[in-house]
C-alpha cells in the first residue's frame, strides 16, 4: 500500500494511486491501479488494488479491499457524536478550535478508529449508499443504491432497503464458495492480463480454475 498521491486526473491509471485535486485525504493509503473521484473526503482510510471511488464519496476509518466499485454519495463509517454528554456539538472533543482547551480530546477520535468498516474484494455500493459503523461485507457483495447497512454483509449477497436486508445472492452456494478459494483478486498483473477475457464467463471460469 502506498501514499495517495495527486496526479493528472485525464492520465490513464497506473500503479500510482490517482486522486481527484478537490478531494481531501488525511493519513490513508492505496493500492495499485487505485482512483479517488472528486469532492472525497478520506480519513484513515486503506484502500486496497484497482478499487476507485466516484464523487462525493466519505471514507472514515475504514478498510476497503481489492476491485471494490464504490459509486457518487456514498458515506461509509460516519462517525458518531458522544450522546451521553451534556451536549453533543463537537465543541466537546475539537474544543482547541473553540478556544475551550490547548488540544483536541483524543479519546473521542480514539472512539472512531475502535469502530472500522471493513469492505471485502470486487464489493460494488451503489449510489448513496451508507455503511454504519463496525460493518463487515463480505466480498463479491451488492449494496443498493440508498441502503443504509447496518448490519453485516454475507460474500456475493445483494443487499438494498433502509434498513439494509438481503433480497438475494449473485450466485449458488457453490460457486460462491468455489470463487473465494480462488481469490482471483490475489492475482499478480500477469496472470490478470493472460486470463483477463475469461472473467466474463463464471460457469467456464469455475470449471477451468475451481
């Protein structure tokens, strides 16, 4: 994993990581062939090869794996305001700004990491989808356009609905199973361009490599 770096937005992708100039990122990391639409806002984020975000995308203290689609609006891991205080305005833990303390409350922020997002490999969020703290999809899943996820995720299920619940799975059980012991997504570059016309086809894929 590497250090998101801006770069011409109009260039083609590579093994930089390629962010978009409005888009804000603090202390996260990409893989490969990676690409961060504009207008993102990423905050301790791991992104993992050939996955992107479109625009408007909110990333907090999460993990994304490998040839994720993440669609426009989307927000995974919106952070919470400590409800049990007196008030909850964030002047309470980002109180240096206020001019209430020296320094932030730490143990507020240390709060938000505890509750990371983790995103499995080829996961597609469709549109404005949300993804509440903790959760776990699994790879190959579906979230639908304006889900809001509160729960996890099981491999190559379609989730949509507020709250999100499963409607269906992309494939049987078997072949489910059969695509995670292959784990295509390890693949190094070279095997990807040899067999890259064959993930068209899961049927013949699964007989050839399964």
């Amino acid at each position: 994993m590497k250090p998101i770096h801006q770069v011409d937005a109009h260039s083609p992708l590579s093994v930089e990581p390629r962010f978009h100039e409005s888009s804000h990122i603090l202390n996260s990391f990409a893989g490969d062939w990676t690409s961060i639409g504009p207008r993102n806002k990423m905050i301790e984020a791991r992104i993992g090869d050939y996955s992107y975000t479109m625009d408007d995308v909110t990333i907090n203290y999460a993990e994304v794996g490998k040839f994720t689609s993440i669609a426009s609006h989307v927000c995974i891991n919106p952070v919470d305001h400590p409800m049990d205080r007196v008030t909850q305005h964030h002047m309470t833990y980002r109180r240096a700004a206020y001019g209430f303390a020296g320094t932030d409350d730490d143990e507020i922020f240390d709060w938000r990491r505890g509750n990371r997002v983790t995103i499995g490999h080829d996961v597609w969020i469709g549109h404005g989808a949300i993804v509440m703290k903790g959760v776990h999809i699994g790879t190959g899943a579906v979230v639908g356009s304006g889900a809001v996820v509160t729960k996890d995720v099981e491999p190559y299920t379609i989730v949509v609905g507020v709250t999100a619940k499963p409607i269906k799975s992309r494939f049987t059980k078997e072949i489910s199973d059969r695509l995670l012991e292959i784990a295509w997504w390890d693949w190094p570059r070279d095997w990807l361009e040899e067999r890259f016309h064959e993930l068209n086809d899961v049927n013949s894929f699964i007989k050839k490599y399964g």
